[in-house]
C-alpha cells in the first residue's frame, strides 16, 4: 500500500466511525449489529470524489433506555457475519464471560 492508498483507507475508515458516531449519538440511539465490508456503499461524488453510506439495518436495533430497562429480551440472538463479530459479543454467545 502506498502512501496515498493509505490516506485514502484512513479517510474512509475516518468516514465509517463517522457514521457510526451519528447512529450511536442520535436519539434514540440506533446499533447496526452488522458492520461489515459488504455493508459500506462508497459512491462517487462530484465535490470530494466520494460518498459513504451505511447499508442494510436488518439486524439493526434501537436502543432507547425507557424501553431497554422494562423487558427481558435485550436483543435479538442475530448477529452479524462470524468474521466481524466483536470478540466480546462471541464470548457471550459462546458462554465465555
């Protein structure tokens, strides 16, 4: 990897927890549960040569606190694809806490 193929790869990453951030700070606060390659659309744009767009929020949930508080099931036994899993989330499926 070159030294602009890396700035592109740090900007799109930098774009990414972007669009995480404004899911995870909205209100309420949304969890996509499925971030992955597959998942990220980059389309091109006239006034920066590119766009980023988060897709497919068919495992996503809405976190809102009032509601998360009152019921037994906190999420759906979905995850996402094994290979981006979070680790701490496979440790739980997995009974390893």
């Amino acid at each position: 990897m070159d030294c602009v193929e890396y700035f592109i790869s740090c900007e799109i990453f930098k774009e990414i927890l972007e669009c995480v951030q404004y899911l995870h700070e909205s209100k309420p606060q949304i969890i996509h549960r499925d971030l992955k390659p597959e998942n990220i659309l980059i389309v091109k744009n006239v006034r920066n040569g590119r766009f980023l767009k988060l897709c497919d929020f068919g495992l996503a949930t809405v976190h809102d606190k009032r509601i998360h508080d009152r019921t037994s099931q906190k999420h759906t036994p979905d995850i996402g694809d094994y290979r981006y899993v979070a680790l701490e989330i496979l440790a739980i499926i997995h009974g390893n806490k």
